[in-house]
C-alpha cells in the first residue's frame, strides 16, 4: 500500500524541521539580524541537498557540458542558445505584460516574430544583430516579487540550485504557460519536448562553467557566496528598471544562467 498524501507531506515537514538552524537569542542582535538577512531557515537541510546537488553536477553535469563546450564549436553553440532563447519567447512576452512593460512586450514580439523568421527559427539574433533590439528576461518568479508576493525562506533544489517558494511557484508556472509545451503528442513531439529540455540543462551548465568553477575556487564557503549572490541577483532583477541591463548572477532554473542575453 501507498502510502497517503497526508503522511508524505507529514514526512516532509519533519525532516525540514529537523533541518532547521536554530535560531539567535533575542538578546544577540547581530547574530539575530545576521539570521534574517540571510533568509536560510532550513540552512543544514539545504546544505544537505546542495552536497547532493554537487555529487551529481561532478559525476555528470560538469563533464558533459565541458565535454560539450570541448566537442561543438562555439557558432554552433550559439545557434543552440538562440533558438533556446526564442522558444523562451511566448514566456517572457507574457511575464512582460503581466509587469506592465508594454515596450519591452514590444521588443519581446518583434525579435521572436524576426528571429524565428529571418534568423531560421532563432539560429542567428537577427533582431540584435541588424536592428539592434537585445533580448532580456522575464519570469513569473520576477512577476511575482513585482507584485508584491515575499520570496519566502531560501531553498536549494537539486539540479534546479538556489531558488525560494515564491521562485519555485514561478518556475512551476512558466513550465505550464509555455505553449510549446502543450503543442502535439507523439513520439516525434516527446522525443522534440524531452530534446529540448536536454539542450537547456547542457546549455545552461556550460554557460556556468567559468562562473561556477571561479566560485569554488575563490570562496571559502561555495553554499553561502551562492546564497548571496542569487539573492542579490533576484532582487536586482525585481527592482530592475525599463532599459536597464539584467545583471549577472546565477537564477532558478535551467534557461537562466549569467543574465547577459535573453535566455541567460
């Protein structure tokens, strides 16, 4: 017998409360303050799953995106990242409106209409390289915060990485609002969808490579300066103003990574 949804739910809620740092006396208030700013509760359950997390990325992440980068010559990987980008496109356009960024809707529009037409289905950014129109990112995590939803405790996700509830929800519902997702069944539409999805994870890890790999080599403590800078970056990207670049860092999902073109 299975057992029931209450229980595992149950089951999960313990060993999160077995995970939780304990929290400073009142009577220390720097270590108090120094516990919220870093908005990690449930910091030993996390750096539990982030050693999971960097198990996997070692034994196989790592190797087959620099094998990737070794292997596919850096125009073809460009082309891949392209057309990743522009399949990102429907997504970003909504996340665009929903913030009330009618401009950048615009310049969202415009390159997906020219680069998966004049640019072979995304293969060549067209739209910025002959009419100057960049990409950028927008997600619902972003939407979210923008409406005014809190972040929530931090969370690290395995193979995901560092992310929060408001993020996860957010991750969750650009996935369903993809309309590429939806479209077709069929082995050839699986085998296209799973495709996809196997692009992005490898795109996104090499992307990283040298920031990730700069990380562990200059931090003392890899967990903590990730912590920082994805949640620096998540708020930039929530407080961002129109025209203004995304900045770097590292995001919730794969398709994110460093911010500096659209997809990234």
């Amino acid at each position: 017998m299975s057992p029931s949804p209450l229980l595992v739910a149950l089951s999960l809620v313990a060993v999160l409360a077995t995970g939780c740092a304990t929290r400073p006396p009142a009577g220390d208030p720097e270590a108090l303050a120094e516990f919220r700013e870093t908005n990690d509760p449930a910091e030993p359950f996390n750096r539990a799953m982030y050693d999971v997390h960097q198990g996997l990325d070692r034994a196989v992440l790592r190797p087959v995106a620099r094998g990737y980068r070794t292997v596919v010559p850096q125009p073809v990987r460009t082309g891949v990242r392209n057309v990743l980008g522009n399949l990102r496109s429907p997504v970003i356009l909504l996340n665009d409106m929903l913030q009330g960024e009618p401009r950048r809707a615009g310049d969202t529009l415009g390159r997906f209409v020219i680069n998966s037409t004049l640019g072979l289905g995304g293969i060549f950014d067209v739209a910025k390289s002959h009419f100057g129109v960049p990409g950028h990112t927008a997600d619902f995590g972003q939407t979210l915060g923008r409406w005014g939803v809190g972040e929530g405790p931090y969370l690290f996700v395995p193979v995901l990485g560092p992310s929060n509830p408001r993020d996860l929800l957010g991750f969750g519902a650009g996935v369903a609002a993809d309309p590429f997702f939806w479209v077709g069944q069929g082995a050839v539409v699986d085998g296209l969808a799973w495709g996809r999805v196997g692009a992005t994870v490898v795109d996104t890890r090499e992307d990283l490579l040298d920031p990730l790999d700069e990380l562990e080599r200059s931090s003392l403590d890899p967990y903590a300066t990730l912590r920082s800078v994805y949640r620096q970056r998540r708020r930039a990207m929530i407080e961002l103003r129109p025209g203004a670049e995304a900045p770097a860092g590292y995001g919730t999902g794969f398709g994110i990574g460093t911010g500096q073109d659209q997809g990234r």
